[in-house]
C-alpha cells in the first residue's frame, strides 16, 4: 500500500522493479523504474530527479491520476465482474 499511498500523496516514485511493482508504476510515466540491488541505478535516478524536478512533478502528477483505478469502489466493482464471469 505505501506505493500507492504515495501515489495519491503526489509525491515522485523511485521503486525497484519487484513484484507486482511494475503493474503500478509505468517508467516515466508514473515513476521511475529501477533494477533491485542496483545501487547506481537508484543514484542515477535519484540524481536524475533533482536535475529535472519538472519530469518528476509530471510523474508525480500522473501518478495522482492513475491512482484512482485502485479506489476501494473500482476493486469491488472489478472484483464482482470477474466472480460474475467465472460463475
């Protein structure tokens, strides 16, 4: 959850690409995806960020958007349809 609190705070993300991870976070689109234990990838974003605040407010701001597919409301609704097709 803290991704996607995150996501709706508008705050910029840097995550690993780990997990269900990726199916959130779109590179450069959303966030910035990163490869697990790799330490200059996550300074090269990190850098990269504070060389372009704009880009990241953009993601951030997209982010903020895109949160709204994950509201309790939408998960429900996705989930009965896909209990309704199975049956």
């Amino acid at each position: 959850y803290a991704i996607l609190e995150t996501m709706q705070a508008g705050i910029p993300i840097i995550a690993t690409k780990v997990g269900g991870i990726p199916s959130v976070i779109k590179h450069e689109k959303n966030g910035v995806l990163i490869e697990p234990n790799d330490p200059d990838m996550l300074a090269q974003a990190i850098k990269k960020y504070l060389q372009n605040k704009k880009a990241f407010a953009t993601y951030a701001a997209n982010a903020k958007k895109d949160i709204l597919k994950y509201s309790d409301k939408n998960m429900i609704k996705e989930t009965t349809a896909l209990y309704q097709s199975l049956l």
